[in-house]
C-alpha cells in the first residue's frame, strides 16, 4: 500500500504510542471506522472480491501506487496534464497495459464518426480513385467521391474541385501533404493550451474535424468499412458491445454553417444517394455481421441524434422519423438525442414541444440526452440537466455540471440513472483540466451512477475505452480507486445499456468469462498480461 504522508504520519505515532505507551489513542476506532464507510461507498465499494480478484487486486495496487508515487516525484502525472502531451506516457505505464487487457463492457457514449482511428481514412481511403476536395471559406476541407467528377455549381460555396490524385501527383512532398491531412481530421496538436484558446475555438476545429470526415465516410462503400473497422478497434480494446450516436438525418440547410457544410446522407460514385433507413439497416446488417464473425461481442445499437442547433418544428420531424424507425428497428434502434455544443444550441426546455410528442402519442422513445456538458452554471443550458430528467432520459450524457444540481443528483440517484463520463473529450474540450477535479470524482466517491466512455477518441487522438479508463482510474478515482472500481465500472455499462434483459445477460456472461481469464492472469503474474 503507498503510504501518503497522512497515513504515514499515523503510522509513525501509532508506532511511538504502540512501543512507549501501549495504549491505542482514543480516535483511532473512529478514524478507522471513517475511512472503512467512505470505502463502502465509493464506487464499487460494496463488491466481494474473490480470492483471486483480491491477489490481482494486490498486483494491480502495487503497480498503480509505484507509478504514482513515481509521479509525485518528478511532478509529472498524466491525469493532470493535457492529453495529448499524456498520452506518450500513458503509453508506458503498466496499469494502462493491464487496463487495455481488461474486459471493459459496454462503450455507450460513442459518436459516429469518431469510433476509428484516422490514418486509415488517410492511407487508404483519401488514395482510392475519383476523390476530390476542396476549401471552405473558413479554410476547412471537404471530400467528395464522385464520378464523372462533382457539377461546379456548389451551393456550399466551396472552392473549385480538385481531384486528389491529380493534385498530389504533382506535390513536392505527400508525406507532409498527407499528414496535414491527418491533423484537418483530429485536434491533435503539440500546443493545445495555446492553439486552443477557449471553448469558441476548440469548437470550431471540433467541427471542421468532422466536415472533412464526413465527405469520406458518408461514400457508401466506406460508410460500411468505416463502421465495421470501429467495431474492430473497440474489439481489439477488449469492448462487448457499443452504442452509437448517429445522425442518420439529411441535416436541413439552415443558418448553422455547420449544417451547411456537413455531408450527412450516404451517397454513391453516380450521386445517387441513400435515405435514412438504408443508412441504419447498414449499421444492423454490419453490426450482425460482425457479431456473427467475433461470437464473444454482442454487436452495437444505434441512438438516432439530430444537432442541437435545429430549430423545434425540425426537431419535432426528426422525433416523428426516429419514432417510425424504431418500430421497423427494434433490434438496433435504441432511441433519441441531441448533438452539437450545448452552449450554443437549443436547450431542451426550448424544444420541449418536439420532445414531449412520443409522451403525448404514448409511444416509448427511450432519451439519451447529452446534458450539463458546460461550465456556465445557471443558464438554460445548465439546466438541461434537470430538464433530461423531467423528460425521462434513460442516461445523461457527460452530466458534466451534476454536482452544481443538487436536485439532478437527487432523482439520478433515486432513480438510478447514469452519468456518462467521458473523462478525455471534457479536457480536450475545455472544461477541466486537470482531471484529479473532474467532478466526478465526487460523484464517485459516493458510488453515484456512472460508466466510462470516450466521446470520439479518434479525433482527440485517443484509441477505443482504456485511455478514458486510465484517466477515471488514476485521475478521477483517485489512490485507493481498485480493482473494485474498475469491476464496477464493468459491470454498470452493462447494466445500464438499452439492450433487453436477456440480451443484457448473455453479455455479462461473455464479458464475466472474459474477466476471470483476466483476473487469472492479472494474480499469476505480469507476465501473462505483456
Ligand atoms: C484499401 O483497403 C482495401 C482493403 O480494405 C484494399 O482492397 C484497397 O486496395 C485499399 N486501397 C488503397 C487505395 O490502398
Ligand atoms: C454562398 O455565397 C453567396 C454569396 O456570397 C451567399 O449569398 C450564399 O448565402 C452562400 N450560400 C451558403 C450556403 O453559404
Ligand atoms: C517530406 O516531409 C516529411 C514530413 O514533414 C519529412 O519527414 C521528409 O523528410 C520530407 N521529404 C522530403 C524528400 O523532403
Ligand atoms: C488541412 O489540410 C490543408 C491541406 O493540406 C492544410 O493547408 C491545412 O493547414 C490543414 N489544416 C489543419 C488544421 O491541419
Ligand atoms: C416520465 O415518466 C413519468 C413516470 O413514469 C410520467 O408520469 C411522465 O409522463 C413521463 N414524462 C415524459 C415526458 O415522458
Ligand atoms: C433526495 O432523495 C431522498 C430519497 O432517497 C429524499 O429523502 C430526500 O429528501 C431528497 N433530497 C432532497 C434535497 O430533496
Ligand atoms: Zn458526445
């Protein structure tokens, strides 16, 4: 056990009360008592572990204290510094290879085109033929496939078409041509504090990340290969199952320049393109298929989202789709959310009268609302929180500004509905920065309903769930966070995933075998987790 000063401290009198006096001092009892109940309560607190979790328990807190108390020496922790300057020493820490080994769930805050990581969109997808691009007037780039090559008439009012074969046939030096390319489709960069320097900034490159995505992955044939390579790195990272924000809905042309320039419809090399059912009868089919090939992942759902930034009667017709669609869905359909900043869209009391149409027609179209992803306490953003509640969600997305609500904590808790924290995107996206204040450390330490997941970790640079699970457990969870945290963690994504009781159960039988070859190998030794 890593002694902090405070426990040393208690040691060293103990020892001198002990040797001298041998008298224990009256507040030991209580103090111990103390400490046993804030245990109890902290996430997972309450979980036997088997003789065997406890020895791998042992192994995994001594390297987990090592690196710690290595950290506090040379004042470099990684949970406390940027990710993207972390992220090279995540890589080297044990704990972060065990927690990689580690059967981890369910992921169930994912978007759609942030599952995979984006050198293969580079290296394989920007060379295939008839791919042409061009510049934005903010400078943001857009793909196209198309052939014969796309009309010049741009309603988008993008640059002239080039086609990219043409264009780097005549570069100097793809390699940084292609590179430049890697970094239009992530925020990774090596000065983030001052390249990002508030949340208006990082925002509009969050955007433009995913404009420049969105033209190569909505090309049909990639859209499919796109989503079944997501699938095999959150496989390949020890993840059961997932679930998918999706905006399936070609998005109106509205004011928002997002909108204007976001590709959101499947389209083929002719043109022709495809509807929002074709789009979410692909995810079942690949999902199937791919499920069907790995019999130990149990396959992915998709939660339909519209961008915040849609006005209600906008909305109103997107709820109408989604409720159709999970009637021809039922198996993959797993209900409705909002995308897009909080902080600059609609607040969901602004869109109440979209939303409250399935309650009114008595139709079940379960909610996942992102809500309190801000740090702006007391406006109707803020209050999204409270108003996801009123509307029944069955999660909360990030619920980043929980703590402020001492009511949202109240009926989240009683009702026992989850935050969804996801430790990675909140930092890169400007709400914390050291992630030892994440306010879910508080949330925590008092087992508060939570899982872990990781937003988009390809376009903050990040790979499936165990950097995000590194970061809740070195850095959120705190020192004493163990094995019993991490289980617990487990445990809820599965718990509170949309999937039917009995699909819920024959995952935890595929994730529970999956943990006890784990934990074998975790308590026999290290060995067998390199
Ligand atoms: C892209 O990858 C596919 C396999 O998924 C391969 O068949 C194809 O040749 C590759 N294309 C390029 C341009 O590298
Ligand atoms: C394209 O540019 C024209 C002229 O600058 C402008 O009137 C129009 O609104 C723009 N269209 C879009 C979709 O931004
Ligand atoms: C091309 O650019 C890359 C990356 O910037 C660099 O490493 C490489 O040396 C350059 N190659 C040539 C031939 O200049
Ligand atoms: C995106 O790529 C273009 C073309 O190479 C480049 O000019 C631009 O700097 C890149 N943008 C970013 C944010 O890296
Ligand atoms: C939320 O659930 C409660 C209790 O089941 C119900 O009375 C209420 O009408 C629901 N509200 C909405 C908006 O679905
Ligand atoms: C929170 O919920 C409990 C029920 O578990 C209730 O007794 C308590 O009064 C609530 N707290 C507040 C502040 O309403
Ligand atoms: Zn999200």
């Amino acid at each position: 056990m890593l002694l902090t000063g405070q426990t040393k401290w208690s040691a060293l009198l103990l020892a001198i009360v002990g040797s001298s006096l041998c008298l224990a001092l009256p507040l030991d009892d209580d103090r111990r008592a103390l400490l046993r109940k804030e245990k109890m309560l902290h996430i997972g607190g309450e979980l036997l572990l088997t003789e065997q979790e406890e020895l791998a328990n042992e192994k995994l807190m001594a390297l987990k204290n090592a690196e710690i108390s290595q950290a506090m020496k040379k004042n470099q922790f990684p949970p406390s510094m940027h990710f993207f300057q972390a992220k090279k020493l995540i890589e080297e820490s044990k704990v972060f290879q065990i927690l990689k080994k580690m059967p981890k769930g369910a992921a169930l805050h994912l978007h759609d085109f942030g599952i995979l990581s984006v050198d293969w969109l580079v290296k394989n997808v920007t060379y295939r033929p008839h791919c042409h691009f061009c510049f934005t007037p903010r400078g943001d780039l857009k793909f196209k496939f198309a052939d014969p090559a796309p009309p010049t008439a741009k309603p988008e009012n993008c640059s002239e078409w080039i086609l990219l074969a043409k264009y780097r046939r005549q570069l100097q030096n793809v390699t940084e041509f292609d590179n430049s390319l890697l970094q239009n489709f992530t925020l990774v960069l090596e000065n983030p504090e001052i390249a990002y320097s508030d949340q208006a900034v990082i925002w509009a490159r969050f955007e433009s990340a995913f404009i420049a995505v969105s033209g190569l992955v909505h090309y049909a044939p990639v859209f499919k290969e796109y989503f079944t390579r997501g699938l095999e790195e959150f496989y390949e990272d020890n993840v059961q199952y997932l679930e998918l924000r999706a905006m399936l809905n070609p998005i109106h042309l509205g004011s928002c320049f997002f909108s204007s320039l976001y590709d959101s419809e499947v389209y083929e090399l002719n043109g022709q393109t495809y509807d929002q059912e074709w789009s979410l009868k692909t995810y079942q089919e690949e999902a199937q298929k791919f499920a069907k090939d790995h019999p130990d992942f149990i396959g992915a759902r998709i939660i339909y989202s519209d961008h915040r930034i849609n006005d209600v009667d906008h909305i109103a017709d997107s709820v109408q789709t989604a409720m159709k669609l999970r009637v021809k869905f039922p198996e993959s359909m797993a209900g409705f959310d909002l995308v897009g900043q909080e902080d600059k869209g609609h607040s969901l009391w602004q869109l109440k009268e979209a939303l409250l149409l399935p309650a009114t027609q008595g139709f079940d179209l379960p909610y996942f609302f992102h809500a309190g992803e801000t740090n702006w306490q007391g406006t109707s953003i803020d209050e999204n929180i409270l108003d996801a509640l009123l509307l029944n969600t069955t999660r909360i997305g990030h619920g980043f500004a929980m703590g402020k609500h001492p009511m949202a904590r109240n009926i989240s808790w009683n009702r026992d509905i989850p935050i969804e924290v996801c430790p990675i995107s909140n930092q890169v996206l400007h709400l914390v920065s050291d992630l030892r204040n994440h306010p879910a450390a508080s949330l925590m330490s008092t087992g508060h309903p939570m899982v872990v997941s990781s937003d988009d970790p390809a376009v903050f640079g990040a790979k499936g769930l165990s950097y995000d699970f590194y970061e809740a457990f070195m850095g959120i969870g705190g020192i004493k966070a163990d094995l019993r945290t991490l289980k617990q963690l487990a445990l809820n994504s599965i718990k509170y995933s949309s999937l039917t009781v009995e699909k819920k159960k024959i995952t935890k039988e595929v994730w529970q075998k999956k943990w006890d070859k784990f934990v074998n190998d975790l308590a026999r030794g290290n060995e067998a987790m390199k």
